[in-house]
C-alpha cells in the first residue's frame, strides 16, 4: 500500500503506524484532503487517528469543500475523533461567528452529544438538559396562563433553557413570549440567531407598513423582527448587514 486512501480503507493500524513512518502525513490528495481528514471519512480507530496526530498532522488544513478535520469527524459522527482532535488543540471558535463552528456544525447536523463536546466554543449553548431543566422547560411548553409565562421567561437566568424554548416553542401562538426572551439578558446570540430564523425575520422586515399597520399580530412580529435584527447588527455587524 503505497498511498493513504489505501491505508484509510484497511482499517488496519499496524499499516497505519508503518505509513506514519513512511509517508508525508500532512499530503493532499486531489480534493485538498489530508490523510487526517481521509481516516474521518472512512472511521479509522481513534489508536490510528493518534498515531497521526502525533506525527505532527495539522489540524487546520482545509480542503476544497472548506472543512477541517474536525468538521470531517462531526460530518460522519466520529466522537473518539473529536475528543482526541480537541485534545491536540482544534480551533473551535470562528472569526465568522458562531454559526460557522464546529459547534453549530454539530446542532445543524441533530447531534447533541458531539454538539455538547465542543462547548467550550464562544457562545455555546448546551442543548443537553438536566432533568430538573427538562421539566422546567416542559412546563414553560405547556403554560396556558400567557402572564405566568412570560413572568417564567422574564425570570429566568438560565441560557440553556431559553435556547430550549426558543427552538421548542409553538410560533402559532404568537410573538410575545420570544419578545419577553429578547429582553432577558441570559439569552445567547445563537439564540437570537434561530429565533430570528423561527420567526422568518426576513420574511417580516420586507413587508411594507400598510400589509402591518392594522394587525396587531403582525405588527408585532415586525416588531420582533426589527428587534432581533437590530440586536444582532450589534453583536455581530460582520454577519448580519
């Protein structure tokens, strides 16, 4: 075997260890991809993606797709990878923001153990609740009584079980409570992110004042839309212009 593609699909860490030995442990084939980011393809053993990591393999290589070898692992749900690419020091955060992390990586593909792994990341929210958050949230879903409700928002200081509401809340009855979560300051920007993206603030700030004015409903939605824009503009003006 003469090439890492063929020492990928083996699966063998014996030949993995001779190729370390042998081969340029950082060469890219065709597609920009490292032999790093081939053993996140096929599901090498975490024992054979160390033997690389500890040959020097480097971490933030991009390939033409532009991922990294941690977005590889996330892509095909490998956590032994994860865990020991973190250990050897994988970027985390983005200078484009939260949504391109591994992080968000992870929650976009319904992963919340791998998303939960990588929380060290700027502006993380843990999407696995505690049981004592489970119920909270629960009840917070279930309230019917819209004042207890939006007091149980008000008062809450936790990110997680704000996010957790955002992304669990029945839109049709209405804008208000998400009004209320805009205004606690326990909740995150990715929150507001996918708030923005739940309520389809796009979809609000382009209607003209005369499909709003006379509905109170939409009017309040082009309020939470102008709202979270706004917010967001100022934590992030390089990501929403």
């Amino acid at each position: 075997m003469t090439n890492w593609a063929e020492i990928a699909r083996t699966k063998n860490v014996h030949a993995v260890r001779t190729a370390a030995g042998e081969l340029d442990v950082n060469e890219r084939d065709e597609r920009g991809r490292t032999p790093l980011m081939l053993f996140m393809t096929y599901k090498l053993p975490p024992d054979a993606v160390e033997i690389l990591l500890e040959r020097g393999a480097e971490l933030e290589i991009e390939d033409k797709l532009g991922e990294t070898a941690l977005l590889k692992a996330i892509k095909f749900h490998q956590s032994g990878a994860v865990k020991l690419l973190l250990k050897y020091g994988a970027r985390l955060d983005s200078p484009r923001g939260i949504r391109s992390t591994p992080w968000n990586a992870a929650v976009a593909r319904g992963d919340r153990a791998l998303a939960d792994l990588l929380m060290d990341t700027q502006g993380a929210v843990r999407l696995t609740l505690m049981p004592d958050e489970q119920q909270a949230l629960d009840r917070m879903l279930g309230e019917e009584d819209p004042r207890r409700l939006l007091q149980a928002i008000a008062e809450s200081d936790s990110p997680v079980l704000l996010h957790a509401f955002v992304n669990g809340y029945n839109w049709d009855d209405g804008p208000e409570p998400m009004l209320a979560a805009i205004d606690n300051p326990a909740c995150a920007e990715i929150t507001l992110l996918d708030m923005y993206d739940l309520a389809d603030g796009d979809y609000w700030l382009d209607l003209r004042k005369e499909d709003y004015a006379d509905d109170e409903e939409k009017a309040a939605f082009r309020k939470l839309a102008e709202r979270l824009r706004a917010r967001l503009e100022a934590a992030m003006p390089e990501e929403r212009s």
